[in-house]
C-alpha cells in the first residue's frame, strides 16, 4: 500500500502540472500504525500538489451516522475518519447522493458557495 511518503519520494517526478492523482480512499492512509498520522499524509500531499502543479482527489466513505432526512447530501462533517482530521486542509468538497451532486469550495472552517 502507498502512503503520502511515496509521493514525497519522487515516484512521482514524471507528474506534470495538471496531473489529476486519486487516493482511493482517504481512510486506507490510517490503517498502517508504522505511517506518519493522517493529518501529517495529507499534509505533506497538499504541499506536493501545490508544489508541483497537481490535483489530488481524495475519496472517502460516509460515516454510518449521516442521517439523510436531515440533508439530502453528505457534507464535509461526514467522512468517516477513525482519527481527528482538520478539514481545513481540503480546498474543495464534492458530495454525491442518489443523484444529488454538492461542489463546495472551502475558505479556513466555512464554505464558501454550494451548487446542487
């Protein structure tokens, strides 16, 4: 399994700018004790991807306690993380649900605008 630190490596020197990497899925990079903790992995691929140009896309589950008669949609309080994340981190969101579709951009804590 592939950890942020592949990436840091340089395995990934032929990415150019523009390059889309997915990380499928968010939580598989907390299973490995012997890994730097979550917040430090993503961390370190948001410096590689503003450093180097790149897209990274983080897919994730949906906790089991997302209630969906009181939002039609997941949002970014929902992905199921086993250890403490700041979210603050990603700069933009994407939500699906039975055809619902919610893009987000993240500004710190708030969202900025929405479309559904």
């Amino acid at each position: 399994m592939l950890g942020g630190e592949w990436l840091e490596r340089g395995e990934t020197a032929v990415a150019h700018a523009g390059t889309t990497i997915v990380i499928d899925y968010l939580q598989l990079l907390d299973q490995q004790r012997h890994r730097p903790a979550l917040a430090e992995q993503v961390q370190a691929l948001k410096a590689f991807a503003r450093d180097k140009g790149v897209i990274v896309i983080f897919l994730s589950q949906i906790d089991r306690s997302y209630d969906l008669s009181n939002k039609p949609c997941p949002n970014i309080e929902d992905p199921r993380l086993p250890n403490p994340l700041d979210v603050g981190v990603f700069s933009k969101t994407c939500f699906l649900h039975e055809g619902t579709v919610e893009l987000r951009e993240i500004a710190g804590d708030e969202w900025v605008h929405g479309l559904a």
